[in-house]
C-alpha cells in the first residue's frame, strides 16, 4: 500500500503496509468494523503469523505447566513406587464415584470451550458467549465437587500438614502445643493425641471407607454415621484389655470431637451421643505395640466388627490395613494425602485461573470482540483450559483409580 | 555462501520502510517516567533490566567482599553485626551472596539485558514476540528483588543458595520470602525464554535462514528451551519446599517420613541445567565478539549453533554429579559421572572454533575483544577443572571444598561475568549512541582479569590440600591462600568500579558513536546507534552476520562503513588489509 | 492454515486458522467419555499393580492424545507445538526415569531397611 511512499509521520504502532505481505492481507479489514489492522500488533507483518506466534508462545507456556505438574507426578512417582502400600492403604479414602463425575465433568467443558473456538472463529457471537458461559459452569461444577470432596476429607481428619490423622503423633503433639495449648488457660485440660486416641481414630474411619467403597453410600457425608462407629468394645476385642477401662476424668481430649463438632455443627444428633474418644483416653501406646496390635503381615478383620471389604476374596489381591501397614510406612501415610492435597490443590488453582480467564473472554465476547480475524484469545485461553482437563486425565486414574 | 545462502549485498538489504521520523532513537523516542515504566520497547526493557541487575550485582559483590574479609585472618574479623554469632553472620552472608548473584544477577544478566537488547535487532524486528509479557518479565524481575530485600531486613537466611533440606525447613530464617522470591523469579526466567523462542521462530525475516542468524540467537534459543523446561521444576520444588516449611507436609523430611535425597534430585533437575542458562548466552556473546574482532567469518558455524542445543540437552541429564556424596545410588552415580564428561565435548568444539576463527584473523584488542579473550581462557580452566569434580573418586576429595567454589566461580563468574562485561562493551555504543574510553576499558579489563584470577585461581590449591567451604573460620595452614584470595578480590572490586566509571564517563562525555563501531555485520550494526524506536528505517532482510568483506573503516567517523564496490578497492576487507592468501572467505563453507 | 478450512461457514476464505468440524469435537468427547468408562472399569480387573497402572496411564495416554490433537488443534497445527508438548513429556519422563531408579536403589538405605524393595513387597 505505502510501499513507495515515505510512511505517514503516526505514532499509532499499526502501520498499514504489514498487509502488503502474506496471504492473511487480503483476508479481513474490509467490511467488519471489529476487523482488520487493529487486532494487528506493529511488529507483526500478518495475522497469520501473529496467530501462530501467539500459539506457540501458549504453547511454551503449556511446557512450562507439564514440567511443573512434573514435579508432583515425580514426588507421587517416587513414594508410589517405594512405598506402595501406604498408597494401596490411602486409594480407600478416595472417593471415586466424584473423582469420575469430575472427569466428565471437566471434559464436558473442554468439550464445549473446544466448540467456543470454534464459534469464534466462524464468528457465531452467540454461540461463542454460550459456549463460555457453559465453559464457565463447568469450572464451578469442578470446583464445587472438589470442594465437596474436600470438605468430607477435612471433617475426616484428613487435613494436609499437621492437622492429618495419619501424622506422626509426637509430631502432631508438638503441632498443637504451639498452635491449640498455648491458648488454653492454665486450669483448661490440653490437649494431645495418644496412639491409642488415634488408632481407635484410624478404625473408625477404615471401618467407614471401606465400606463406602463398597458401594454403601452415594456421597462421603461429612460425618461418620452411628453404624460405621467402631463400638470401644470391639476396639478393646483388638488387643486392648478384655474389658474397657472406665472413662477416666478427662485430662485428655483428643481433638477428633472438637474437630467434628466444629466441621459439622448442623449435625446435632451425631454430636449428641457420648463420644467414645473419651472412654479410650487411658490406652496408652504401650498397649498398641502388644503383640496383638502389632503389624502381624496377617490381614486381619477388625475384630467382630463386620467389615466385608477387608475380606480377601473382595477382587483386591493385598489389602493393607492399619493393623498389616507395615510400621515404617505407616509414619508415611499422611504423605499420601499431602501429595493428594498438593496436586488436586495446584490442579485446582489452574481451574480458577481458567475460569478468571474465561470470564473475562465472557466479558469480551458479550461485547463482541471477537470473530474470524480475531480469536487467538479465545483460542489461547482454550489451550490452556485444555491443559487444564489433560492434567486431570492423568490425576483421576493416578490418584482415585489406584488398585 | 554456501551454508549462508544467497546473500544481499549490504547496499540492498532492506525492503519496505518502516514508520520512522528521521533522527528518531528509542530513548529520546517519547519522554517521561510513566513512558519508561510502562514501555513495551525491548530496548528500554533491556536498559532497566540492566539497571537492576547491575544494583543487585553490587549488592551480591558488596557481600563478597565482606566474606573474604571475614576470611583475610582466621577467627573472627568483622564485627558481629546481625545472626546469633559472628559464624552465623557468615553464613547468611555466603547465602545471601550466593541467592542474590545466582537468581537476580547471573541468570537475568545475559539474556535479559543483552538478549532483550540484541535479540529483535539481531532478527531484523521490530520487537520481541510478546512486548507485554517482557514488561511483565521484569516486573517479575522487581518482585522477586523486592522478597530478596525483604529476606535481607527480616533475618536473612543462612541455609546457602541452595535450600537443601532438611535444614532449610528447620532453621530460624526467612526461608519463605526466599523461596517465594526465587518463585516469582522463576516467572520472570521463563516469560523471557517464552519469549526468545517466539521472537526466533516467527520475527525472522523471510529470507534469514535458521543458518543465517547470528550465533547468539542460536545460543540465547538453547538458553530458551532450558528456561521453559527447567524453571518449572524449580517453581514446584519451592512451592514444595514452602508447603514443608509452613506446614511440615514432610515429602523432604526424613523425620516425617520423607527423602531428603529427594529435594536435592528436585532442586539439580532445575539447578544444573540453570548453571547452562547462565554460561550459554555468554558463549553466545563471545562467538559474536571473537569473529568481529578478528575480522574473520566465525569458524564452524553449525557446530557452534549445535553445539549450543547439546550443551542445553545433556544439561538436563548430568544434574546428579551434584550429589555424588549425597546418598545417591552407586549405579547413578557412574552414570551421571559418565554423562558428564560427555558435556565436554560441546563446550571444547566451541573453544576450539573460537581459536580457529582468531587463528590467522587479523585480531583487533579493543575491549570487547579482551573481555572475549578471557573469557575463552577462564572458561578453559573452569571447564577442565570441571573433570575433576565429574570424576567419581576425585570428587569424593574435592566435594564441598575451595576446589567447587573455584570452579564454580570460574565458570559462572568468570566465563559470564567477563561475557556480560565484553557484550556490554561491545554494544555500549549501541545501546546509548556513545562510545567509552578505550583506555579506561582496558586497565578495567586489566585489574578484573588479574583480580579475578588472584581471587580464584589460589582457592584450586586451597581446596585440593583441603580447605573446606562454607567455613567462617580456617586452620592456620591455609592461612595465606586466604590472604591472596582476600587481597585478589579487592583488586576485582576496583577493577568492576573501574568498568562502571569508564561507563559512567562515557555516558556523560563520550563522543557521538558510530553505527558501526567494530565492523560486525550482523543486523544490529545496519542501524542507527542507538536505533530507532522500531529499529530499523526499513525491513531489513537477512544477511551472513560474519562477512565482512563489505565494511571498510572511515577514519572521519571513526567507525566503519558499507564499501562502495564502485570506488573502493574490491579486495578491501576492513581495517586490517587484505585477505590472506589461500584463505578461504568464509571457512564456515566447509562444514556444508 | 486457511487451506484447511473446509468445514467453515459461508466466508470461509477468512479464516487464516484451521475450523474443526463438528463431528470431530463429538467424536473425540464420545471417545473420551467411553475411555473415562473403561478406566473406572479396568481397576476391577486384577493384573498386579504394576500392570494394572500401565493399563490406566496407557488410557490416560490415549485421551491425552485425543485431547492435544483435537481439542487442542495439534492435527491441524505447525508440527513445532506438538514437538514443543512432546519435549515436555520427554523431559518429565527423564526427570521420573533417572529418579526412580535412583530413590528405588538408594530406599533401601533411607527406609525400613529390609532391603526389600517396596514394589517385591507389594507383590503376591
């Protein structure tokens, strides 16, 4: 155009001779307001190539996520491979039937932000903000699934850090001197877990998963029911004293309740029932290294509480207990849950982020700001979506799935 | 021309003209802060990283300096300012040294200042690919500084730059702001490399070839692809390391359950190939600088570009030699010792195709041209020394003693900092249209380089009889390497001043420079000095950057011209006379 | 590029990017949807978790692949992106490969010191 021309003193950064060169000159500018040189940046000579430097510059930035994800699939690689057990132990604790609903979930929003390029490319406007919005909702479900999940974990003990049933006690101890004791007044009990408050924990919640795995229950609710309750009796059956020892004047309370009562405080009626933490307070860890406590390598039921899923014949070759979990791993076990934590909680961030990014193409779109010349937002945003559910692909059979 | 096909003559390279007012430059371009803080321009960019990381190249030199004072005598010397005891003031000054030169000087330096400089020049465009995300780069570059600062005030750190656990989740100091610092850090890294990728591939120009690019763009890709695949992985240890430390999730803590093998597997899987990320721009830099300055075409110009990818590949799979006497397995450990030596052998074709292009060139000493120059023979040392710590059972001697630090610092320090202070030097003029004192430049390189080697080359001798690092205290018999070492780095200190008030000086009162001081032929000598906001009159096309047949000196303007082939003597190759007999032009045309 | 565009809509010269066609997108999510089915299906089938893991990441592998080259344009793209994801993948597997065999060798040292490996303890 101003090939032979001295160029027009403008400060503006588009010049109108980038069009002269590529093929992409000839294909916008001309009847659409919203089109032409100005989604052109100035030292881009076409769209075309602006639209593959702009795909290969998501493109490196999409590196750059796998080899982070990496990262966590390497930490979960390694404790996987030599510390199988804890992680045959945790996969119970998993829901998959949200896992699942998860993966479809997100692939249907893949599915719909693939069809939203699409629409913004062929300049369906309309298309294109439904497409988003379903995106958009697709996150939400994600999220609040995840957040569902989560908060049955958090009701469970089954925290990330310190605050895991699973942690070291004498760990976990220290943990709540610093953060609960140091606040109680000097005439308040303090508070501290004993391995025979945890154990009896740890029962408890086998007792539940196990049979929720089976298919007892649709969803993790966010409180054990009376029926998967370990009764102290069949917790003494297991190697403590033949008869329970009396409810001592609790000098010793193990969080567990409070915990509860505080995830849950609709839940009256569970709360209202003695808890039977209390009655286990005088066991001490002594009584857990009994011989008939003791990692025996022999997978045993949990005494007369009939639990179906420990039985051998289940489809399960091993199954780890607490009770089998040979006692180095079982120090171990709360790792399970912070690579858990640490990969569904960066997982989950990249969905908000997704999902910011994804309302503000909303934003953009409703005002029409985009169309066959005009996409690579859309289209930059939609990759990384796309990263987003090909991550999950790999977490939902890696973390939900283990056999 | 055969590996560098058919090439324009000077006189025709340019195409289309481009919106330029006539007597437009980039730093007179538009006026005021906001117009300097907000800029997308590459080159202002690149000008403000240099700001930056000259600051905190001060900052990490001013805790140099203090730690070999520490060292001058054993026992203690400085007064115990901060730190439960004067030890403990050591340590978190060698940290703090080693943190603020690894993430905020060394591995910006080259890539971000003269990357971002030199690399749309270099290509002919008229910026990077993504001028936001470059803003965004180093503004990344300020946030992580800002945690590094906020680690200084709030206790420091005193667990060496490389946070190993489980002491780093243990010990009293900042860890978090370091770890967040390094984090945002990492951002900056990888938006630059994102960036440097984009640029190469999609803002050529049509007619420059893969093979037709100046070997810094070759190195400053490899420096790319070791950004954007290895910065990640630190982005997530730390993250790890932050969650270990808040929350003592235990993954790196034996005590929890943990492998802390596992962290230093995780920190060297970034850590190494980052080492790479600092010496690969710099070998980028000095293949530039020695062909100019020996006014000869770059010698093995494919083995040098390839030679660049093979140093960012095998940097990714030698990071265990770090850990020879960390508890890692036997069999890796040979592997990984194997694997190293093999990193040789990229790095010697390059040191070989330098000396090959000097031989026989007709060498001019100007300053770049001594920066280049020490940096083959300090990156020489450093590499050979190298095989030492690469061979199992030596490395078992020389492991954590003054034999690492001084071969670390000859290859990080050494080899970058002189490439860093050499590129500096040699596209001074371009940068800011003056030129320096020549004369000052060269005493500057004379006390940097003696300075650098009294400092350094005493601490081989230190190590090998057993001195080991990291102490703040020595027996007696190593007492005088430490005072040579001691004394060497002062003269290095007075030597970098020297350099800063030779560019100080020149910034105020040097003369008007050239387009073309030195004769190079590469894009960025066929514009103005300092270039034009969108840095070329015209689209430029591509050229061979190493012929340079076509410029002879002009004594008037004290820089070089294009020859006119209608007056001008054909033969006429520059400054330095005529072409030598039996020489071919271009020696890259055997390796077609 | 804009040769592709085959499937566009009426002024489909305009486009300087490939237009999926629709029944693509609809396959690939019917593909992904029955993939995720077999996965869930596949753990009730016992072949030792060494096998039974391969198995899920092989599917897993198989929708990744369905998505990058799809969803994610990779089909249609400049050959570089898929090298780019490529590298990437790579780089993790040398990073997982070199690591395990390092943490599965050096284990024995730092855990339980049975000298069993935990994948020999975990089989039948």
């Amino acid at each position: 155009m101003s090939d032979h021309e001295p160029p027009a003193p403008q400060d503006a950064p588009e010049t109108p001779d980038p069009h002269a060169q590529g093929g992409g000159g000839s294909a916008h500018g001309h009847d659409h307001e919203h089109h032409g040189p100005d989604h052109l940046a100035h030292h881009f000579d076409s769209l075309e190539q602006q639209t593959e430097a702009n795909k290969l510059g998501m493109w490196a930035c999409l590196v750059t996520e796998v080899l982070m994800f990496g990262g966590l699939f390497l930490a979960y690689a390694v404790y996987r491979a030599n510390h199988f057990p804890v992680f045959e132990y945790c996969h119970w604790f998993l829901d998959t039937k949200l896992g699942a609903i998860n993966t479809v979930v997100l692939l249907a929003s893949s599915l719909t932000m693939a069809l939203g390029v699409r629409a913004a490319q062929l300049g369906q406007q309309k298309l294109l903000l439904v497409m988003l919005i379903a995106t958009f909702m697709g996150g939400v479900g994600f999220m609040g699934i995840k957040s569902v999940e989560y908060s049955s974990k958090f009701s469970h003990e089954l925290w990330w850090g310190q605050g895991n049933l699973y942690y070291p006690v004498a760990k976990k101890n220290a943990y709540y001197d610093k953060t609960v004791n140091e606040n109680l007044g000097p005439d308040q009990p303090r508070q501290a877990w004993t391995e025979a408050d945890r154990t009896y924990r740890i029962y408890e919640l086998e007792n539940y998963y196990f049979n929720y795995k089976k298919g007892v229950d649709w969803f993790t609710p966010h409180y054990i029911p009376p029926e998967y309750r370990v009764d102290p009796k069949d917790y003494a059956y297991h190697g403590g004293p033949a008869d329970p020892p009396p409810a001592p004047a609790v000098s010793v309370t193990a969080p567990s309740a409070s915990a509860r009562a505080a995830a849950d405080p609709q839940d009256d009626a569970q709360h209202a029932a003695p808890q039977p933490v209390v009655g286990l307070a005088g066991m001490t860890s002594s009584d857990i290294g009994s011989p008939a406590y003791g990692p025996s390598g022999v997978s045993t039921a949990l005494g007369d509480v009939a639990i179906e899923g420990l039985e051998p014949d289940h489809g399960h070759r091993t199954h780890y207990t607490w009770d089998t979990l040979p006692e180095a791993e079982r120090e171990r076990v709360h790792i399970f849950f912070q690579i858990y934590y640490a990969m569904t909680g960066l997982h989950g961030i990249h969905v908000v982020v997704g999902m910011g990014l994804i309302g503000w193409l909303i934003f953009r779109a409703a005002a029409g700001a985009f169309g066959p010349t005009n996409f690579d937002a859309v289209e930059i945003v939609g990759l990384y979506w796309h990263l987003v559910d090909l991550i999950w692909i790999f977490l939902f059979p890696l973390l939900y799935l283990i056999h | 021309m055969s590996v560098l096909s058919p090439t324009p003559t000077p006189t025709d390279i340019f195409g289309k003209p481009r919106d330029v007012k006539p007597g437009d430059d980039y730093i007179n371009h538009s006026k005021g802060l906001m117009s300097w803080l907000l800029t997308l321009d590459h080159k202002r960019i690149g000008l403000m990283y240099m700001g930056g990381v000259c600051l905190t190249f001060l900052l990490g030199g001013v805790f140099a300096v203090l730690l070999r004072t520490e060292l001058i005598w054993g026992g203690q010397t400085l007064p115990h300012v901060f730190g439960n005891s004067w030890e403990s003031q050591y340590n978190q000054m060698f940290t703090l040294h080693g943190a603020v030169m690894t993430f905020l000087f060394i591995i910006p330096a080259i890539p971000a200042v003269i990357g971002n400089f030199a690399l749309p020049l270099m290509l002919g465009a008229k910026d990077v690919a993504f001028p936001r995300l470059n803003l965004m780069s180093l503004y990344c570059w300020f946030g992580g500084a800002v945690f590094f600062v906020w680690v200084l005030v709030s206790g420091g750190l005193d667990t060496g730059w490389t946070f190993y656990t489980p002491y780093s989740t243990t010990t009293s100091t900042n860890v978090p702001a370091a770890t967040l610092g390094a984090f945002v850090l990492g951002f900056s890294s990888i938006l630059t490399g994102v960036n440097f990728i984009a640029s190469i591939h999609m803002l050529r120009p049509r007619d420059m070839g893969w093979f037709k690019m100046p070997l810094l763009m070759w190195a400053l890709y490899a420096t790319a692809v070791i950004q954007i695949l290895a910065t990640p992985v630190l982005a997530i240890t730390l993250l790890l390391l932050f969650a270990e430390r808040i929350m003592q999730i235990g993954i790196f803590d034996p005590a929890l359950g943990g492998d802390p093998v596992l962290f230093q597997h995780f920190f060297w899987f970034y850590s190494h190939p980052a080492v790479y990320i600092m010496i690969l721009p710099a070998l980028g830099v000095t293949s530039e600088i020695i062909s100019v300055f020996s006014r000869k075409h770059i010698f093995g110009y494919k083995f040098i570009a390839f030679s660049s990818i093979a140093i960012a590949l095998f940097g990714f799979i030698v990071w265990g030699h770090h850990m020879f006497t960390s508890g890692q397995s036997v069999y890796i450990n040979a592997l990984f010792s194997l694997l190293t030596m093999s990193v040789a052998i990229p790095s010697a074709i390059k040191v070989f195709n330098w000396l090959a292009t000097m031989w026989r060139g007709s060498i001019r000493l100007d300053t770049p041209m001594l920066y280049a120059m020490g940096f083959i023979w300090l990156f020489t040392i450093g590499g050979l020394t190298g095989l030492f710590l690469a061979t199992l059972n030596t490395d078992i001697h020389f492991h954590d003693t003054y034999f690492v630090v001084a071969h670390f610092h000859y290859v990080m320090v050494g080899s970058t900092l002189f490439a860093f202070l050499g590129g500096m030097y040699h596209w001074f003029p371009k940068m800011f249209g003056k030129m320096y004192d020549e004369r000052h430049g060269k005493i500057a390189w004379t006390l940097t380089f003696i300075g650098f080697n009294l400092t350094f080359f005493i601490q081989f001798i230190a190590g090998s009889r057993g001195m080991p690092r990291r102490y703040a205290d020595f027996l007696p018999q190593f007492h005088w390497y430490h005072v040579i070492s001691t004394l060497g780095s002062y003269v290095l200190a007075v030597g970098l001043f020297w350099v800063l008030y030779n560019w100080i000086q020149g910034l105020r009162k040097g003369p008007q420079a050239p387009a073309n001081p030195w004769g190079g032929n590469s894009l960025e000598w066929h514009t103005n000095s300092p270039p034009p906001h969108l840095n070329f009159d015209r689209d430029p096309h591509g050229v061979d950057p190493y012929r340079y047949d076509d410029w002879k000196w002009d004594e008037s303007i004290q820089g070089y011209v294009i020859r006119d082939p209608e007056k001008d003597d054909p033969a006429y190759t520059g400054a330095d006379g005529d072409p030598l007999p039996g020489e071919p032009a271009t020696p890259a045309e055997s390796h077609h | 590029m804009s040769t592709h565009a085959a499937h566009a809509g009426p002024d489909a010269e305009a486009h300087h990017a490939h237009v999926a066609p629709l029944w693509v997108m609809f396959g690939v999510f019917a593909a992904l949807l029955v993939l995720t089915g077999l996965t869930v299906a596949a753990i009730s089938i016992d072949l030792g978790q060494m096998w039974n893991v391969i198995l899920a990441l092989s599917i897993a592998v198989v929708k990744a692949l369905l998505v990058a080259a799809f969803f994610m344009h990779l089909w249609w793209d400049k050959p570089f992106n898929a090298y780019l994801l490529a590298a990437a993948v790579v780089f993790v597997a040398l990073m997982l490969a070199y690591i395990l065999v390092d943490t599965d060798r050096y284990s024995d040292v730092v855990g339980e010191g049975d000298g069993v490996n935990a994948l020999q303890r975990a089989a039948p």
